[in-house]
C-alpha cells in the first residue's frame, strides 16, 4: 500500500511540473506530502551512495 501511494504521489508531483518521468527528487517530495517526512533523509542518504551510469 505505502508504494502505491508513493508511486501515486510522485507521479502527480511529476505532472505539476509538467514533466513525464519520475526523478528521485519527485519521490522525495510524494514522500514527504504523504507525511513520511523521516524517510526522506536516509533515502537522500542512500541515493548519494549510489552510482548511476
């Protein structure tokens, strides 16, 4: 249930900014309108870590 709200969230952040693909940032901002703001710092810390190519 918590990833489709999410997902459901993030993809309306998405459209707001009339955009079409999801960024990590617009699942950071669907985090926190769902008020699950005490996820967002260790999924900022987590994607840090991480290396895309």
């Amino acid at each position: 249930m918590l990833m489709g709200m999410t997902a459901a969230t993030a993809q309306d952040v998405t459209w707001s900014r009339s955009a079409k693909t999801i960024t990590a940032q617009d699942v950071l901002k669907a985090l926190e309108i769902i008020e699950f703001d005490d996820q967002v710092e260790p999924m900022k810390r987590e994607l840090a870590g991480m290396s895309f190519f």
